[in-house]
C-alpha cells in the first residue's frame, strides 16, 4: 500500500461497494476525497490538487460506458446492488458492438467537424451528442451512444444524453399530426400556413414563424409535415387540442410530457418542442411508425445465466425471485430477462402509421424544404424528421426503414446554445451514416401497406376531387372511408377583360373577353396572396361596350345588371387597405441569448391594397425600412428590444399618400 499514491487508494477503497456498476473512472472520481477526510492522508496531500489517475496501457473507458452503465442501473435496481456486485452472473444483452463503435465514430467525427471553423464560418459550439439505433419489431437496443467522448469531463462526457431530458423541436410533429389522422384529418386537408395569431392562456398574443421566416399559404398536411411548416402544425394542433398530442405521446411511450389530464401545463408550441423528453422515448415512439403502430418498450438484456452457467429464460419481463433485503435465499437463481412480452399493444392504427411513414419518406414532398437531394435520402426507403429548438439548444434528425430506427441529438450536456446549425448540418450527417451502417447487410423494404388504405386521385391544389378548372392532379392515399367526395371548388374559370383587368359580363364581345382560371382562398388567406404577387380574381364588372364611351370600361357589379351574390362567380369582397401581414399586432418577440444579434431578425411583410402602387414603404419606428415599387414586399429587421410601431406608406402614380394602420410589437430582452 505504501508504493500507492492517492488516486490509487482512492480507487481501491470505492471498489468493494459497487464495481459492477460503476466505472472505475468515476469510482475514483467519489471515492478520492474519503481517505483525507478521515485522517488517512498526510496534509500535504489534502492540500494539492487531486492526483489524475492513470491508468495502465489500453483505454480505461469500456466499450460502449454508457451502455453498460445503463444495463447495470436497471439490473442493481432490480435485483439489488449487492447481487450484481458479488458477480457469478453472465448477462447477455442486444447491443450489436460493431454498430455501436461505428456509431461512436461517426458522432466524435461530426462533433469535431462542428467545433472547427472552415471556410470562415463559425465554431458551431456543439459539444455533445447521442446516438441510439433499435430495432423496431421489439424495441431491442442494439447502439446507446451516451456521448462522443465518455473519458471527456471537459464536455461532460459521462453525462448519458440519451437519458436526458431534452426539447424536441420539430420532431415531435409527427405525432400531432399521427393525433389529427385519428380525429378525421387527411394527407389532404388543407391548413393554412398565413400570418396567425393565437391567444395564450396568459392572455398574450402567440404568433409562431416558420424556421425560413416565411409564410407559405395553403399547404396539404402532406407537404405541411414533410416541410415542417411551424404555422401548420400550431393550427393543427389548435384544431384537435393540445390534450390529443398528449394522449398520442402516452401511447407511445413518452412518460416524461405527462398525460392528456395535464394539458394546461402547455401551450400549442408544444408541437414545436415545447415540452422536455428522452431521446431514447423519442426514437421508440418512432419504433411505433415504423412498425405499424405497435408500442415498443426499449429493451437491452435478453439473458442472465447463473454462476453455474445454467440459462435462466422467461419471456415475462420480471424477476422470478424478487429480492428483498428479509427472507431471500442466497442460493435461489435469479432471472431477469427485459425482452417485452410477445402481446402487441397498439398504439395508434396501422394505417395512421402507414400515413406517417408515407410522408415522411416522400422525397417528393420535402423537398421545398431540403432540396432534391439531403442526408435524409439513404439507399433505400426511409422516414426521416429533423428537429431544432428556437434557442439552438437542441438538435435532432430522427428516422427508420421497417427494420431499424435511427434516434440522434447533437447539442450541450450543460444546456448551451450552438450557434448556426440545423438539423440537417448538426445531427443529420450522423443520422445518415448510422443509417447506412444499421443496414449493411439487410435488403432494402418497402412501408407495408395495411388494409384499409386507399389510394385516389386529387387536385394537387386545395385536396379535393378533380374539377373542370383543377390545374394539376397528382396521386394521394387515405383511410379508407376520409377519402374527398366533392369535386373541387377552389378554382374558378372567369371571362376576363386582359386589357382592363375586370370580369366580362354575358354579351361582352369575344374578341375582348378571355378565360383565366383563379384560385378562390378564404378570406383570412387573402392578405397572403396579395403579399405573394399571385393573380387575384378581378372584383370589377366589365361595362357593357356599348354604354362604356371613353370612360374606365368598368362598373360595380350593380352597375353591370348584376345582382351581388346572383353571379355564377364566388362574391368577392373589396379590395384590402394598405397594410402589415406580419407581424400580427401586440406580437412578442424574444430575443435569443447565444445566437449573435445579426442573426435575430424578423420578417416584415406588407401589402399594397390595390393596383395603383408607384411605391410601397415600410416604416419601422418612423424610419423607412425598404421600399418596393412591386411585390413582394418584405423586408427583414434586426431584433432590438423595446416596443416598436411599424406602418405601410403607399405613394401612387400622381404622389398621393395613402398610410395603413400602425402595428405595435414588443421585443423582449
């Protein structure tokens, strides 16, 4: 003993109490300060620092730590610390150990990529991450990646992130919208992706953005969830209740949001992440998609064998012999096999987990959002999901095939910001290669599709049955029995006047009039269109010719023998006033602390109010902003914290001013 230094006799005296379960790393690390506490130290040693340990030649850290800590947890909790401690038992478990070394490397690789500055961009400021790869038909652990670094204190590197609660960020969305498939929704309905505000229960107004800062108008749930619309999914999720979201998550096994009975603790930016889980609940609630809705409980030991090497197997996941501190037989065997039971609990229906698969794999249908090409494409069919929290604090790709899941975070262990990164550039390159790896080997499937799907032709506009006026028809699937009964009524043919831009009356000579065809949005949705330059339905009745002399050529809809609401053609209100489509007024903005400043901007968007616009000035706080002399007119503003009061000032071809009503919003610090 006298040849060892303190460090070492520190490791020593913490080994009797719990080897099995802890690493001799951090058996060091508690049990360094015992000897001097008791007097067994010299005083010269109490006063320096703690001595490193060191090591003999290999690495100290054990294969897969975080794996191994996690295993050894759950059997001390179960079986008692003490048995686990005295040893005999062999364990065999679902980690697949070549997997799990692949996905290491691939996260301390992408990790490093991120913390070095390249081209002249930034260190990202992310330091951790998590990896976990399952098998979806059981729940089988087959990769825990805790961290890229277990041996790292400097980044917390024992700190097991695939245990920790966490903001999922828009990966979470996929069961809001797993929720609205159950209350009667389609891959077709139409959600509106405009300016919106909603009231909080505070009383305060809640108006979400989009992560591009852009409003997108009507949007199909399928495009809505495979883009990520914010706006989407926050009307969505006001339209079926936030209590739904939560019943969806506590069928899939996501403990840590509460149940439905605890809704009030939350707001509708719950389906952007508002709320905290694991990664691991995450990516087995994923499992669910991938195989047809059935819940799957995470899972790592499939065996125990006892001293003398006899195979203990029950397929029930519980002790054959509890273990209690009175009357336990130290010689009775003892079995613990976390393999679930064979019995399937459904989660949610087969086919509105064949839907979110569907979508989620659709290349097609993303790709607005991550272009023709992304490492969410792999060389086979795969749902995938990416997820970024407002503050960057949190980063997420998630994803599956029929035969595995993929679960990765990027992020901080102590809670930091990164700075400039989504999920595709953060955690999405790891997700992709782990996917890659997960499946050598395995061929290449398809998303089965259960019974009761069905598959119709719609409108590629508005998600109804084609019409005489569709545009564009494009292939979607359904439950069967929500598929659309109604040809669609959301594009008119109008006989136009080109030249004098109003709608030609019966009689109106041919060689002047022209059919077009218009979309018909609802009222809410019209400032969006405006904005977005697209062509609107001229409100405006031609003039007959014959009594048109020099003037206009046009007329009210009175003046042109014509009764409002009488006509073929939708009643179409006046034209707007000038004004801001967004921000919506009495918004709240928040100030994100560790994203540089010039990065926090908001996205002012105006309309002009009519068709007589020399020039469209956007004035925030009494100073112009941009001006326009045709749309889009939008413009970007740096965040500064205080209130602000922002207005539309149109000037028209002879100079006349016309002002639109101030907005007021509030920049939190």
């Amino acid at each position: 003993m006298r040849d060892l230094d303190l460090a070492e006799c520190a490791l020593l005296a913490g080994l009797p109490q719990a080897l099995a379960l802890r690493s001799a790393a951090e058996l060091a690390g508690q049990e360094r300060a015992r000897p001097t506490c008791c007097g067994y130290a010299a005083p010269r040693q109490r006063d320096r620092e703690a001595e490193p340990l060191r090591f003999a030649a290999g690495d100290p850290t054990p294969r897969a730590p975080h794996f191994v800590n996690f295993v050894l947890d759950r059997l001390g909790f179960r079986l008692g610390a003490d048995v686990v401690a005295r040893g005999g038992l062999t364990i065999t478990t679902t980690l697949d150990a070549d997997l799990q070394d692949a996905a290491q490397a691939s996260l301390r690789h992408q990790i490093a990529l991120l913390a070095t500055p390249r081209n002249g961009g930034p260190d990202h400021r992310v330091r951790n991450g998590a990896v976990l790869v399952l098998d979806p038909r059981d729940g089988a652990i087959l990769t825990m990646v805790g961290s890229p670094d277990f041996a790292d204190t400097r980044s917390q590197g024992q700190v097991n992130a695939a245990l920790a609660l966490r903001q999922p960020g828009s990966a979470i969305k996929p069961l809001t919208y797993a929720a609205a498939f159950e209350h009667g929704w389609t891959p077709a309905s139409q959600v509106l992706d405009i300016p919106t505000t909603f009231q909080t229960r505070e009383g305060r107004p809640y108006a979400p953005q989009n992560y591009d800062r852009t409003f997108h108008g009507p949007l199909l749930l399928r495009e809505a969830l495979a883009t990520s619309s914010n706006v989407s999914a926050v009307r969505l999720l006001d339209a079926i209740g936030v209590p739904a979201l939560l019943d969806m998550a506590a069928r899939l096994g996501i403990r840590s949001l509460g149940d439905a009975a605890g809704a009030g603790r939350y707001g509708l930016a719950l389906t952007l992440g508002g709320g905290e889980l694991t990664p691991l609940e995450l990516t087995a609630a994923y499992a669910a998609f991938a195989n047809g809705g059935v819940r799957v409980t995470p899972y790592a030991v499939l065996a125990i064998a006892e001293a003398q090497g006899h195979p203990l197997i029950d397929e029930r996941p519980r002790i054959k012999h509890e273990p209690s501190s009175q009357g336990r037989d130290s010689d009775a065997p003892l079995s613990l096999i976390f393999r679930p039971s064979s019995k399937r609990e459904p989660a949610l229906s087969p086919q509105a987990a064949y839907l979110i698969s569907d979508i989620l794999s659709d290349r097609y249908a993303r790709m607005r959002a991550f272009g023709a090409q992304s490492v969410l494409d792999i060389d086979r069919p795969a749902a995938a999901k990416t997820g970024t929290t407002s503050d960057w604090r949190d980063n997420w790709t998630l994803g599956y095939t029929p035969d595995r899941v993929v679960g990765v975070w990027v992020g901080n262990a102590d809670g930091r910001p990164m700075e400039a990164i989504s999920g595709i550039s953060g955690a999405g390159p790891v997700w992709h290669e782990v996917m890659l790896a997960a499946h050598r080997g395995l061929p290449p499937r398809q998303f089965e599709r259960p019974p009761g799907i069905v598959e119709r032709s719609i409108c590629a506009e508005g998600g109804m049955l084609p019409g005489p006026n569709c545009p564009a028809t494009r292939s979607e699937r359904f439950v069967a029995g929500t598929e659309p009964r109604q040809a669609d009524t959301t594009h008119v043919a109008l006989a136009i006047d080109p030249a004098l831009g109003c709608r030609a009356p019966a009689g109106y000579p041919a060689g002047r009039a022209a059919t077009r065809v218009f979309r018909i949005l609802p009222p809410e949705a019209e400032p969006w269109l405006v904005a977005a330059g697209l062509p609107r339905a001229p409100r405006d009745v031609c003039a007959p010719v014959a009594s048109a002399g020099v003037g206009s050529g046009k007329a009210t809809e009175s003046q042109a023998g014509e009764e409002p609401g009488n006509s073929a053609t939708p009643d179409l209100s006046a034209p707007a006033s000038p004004g801001l489509l967004s921000p919506a007024p009495g918004a709240v903005f928040a100030i994100s602390p560790g994203v540089p400043l010039e990065r926090q901007r908001v996205e002012l968007k105006a309309r002009a109010g009519g068709d007589d616009v020399a020039l469209l000035t956007i004035v925030v706080d009494g100073q112009p902003l941009a001006a326009f002399d045709a749309p889009p007119y939008r413009a970007f503003w740096q965040l500064v914290p205080g209130r602000h009061r922002a207005e539309v000032i149109v000037a028209d071809a002879r100079g006349r001013l016309t002002r639109g009503p101030v907005v007021e919003f509030v920049v939190e610090p």
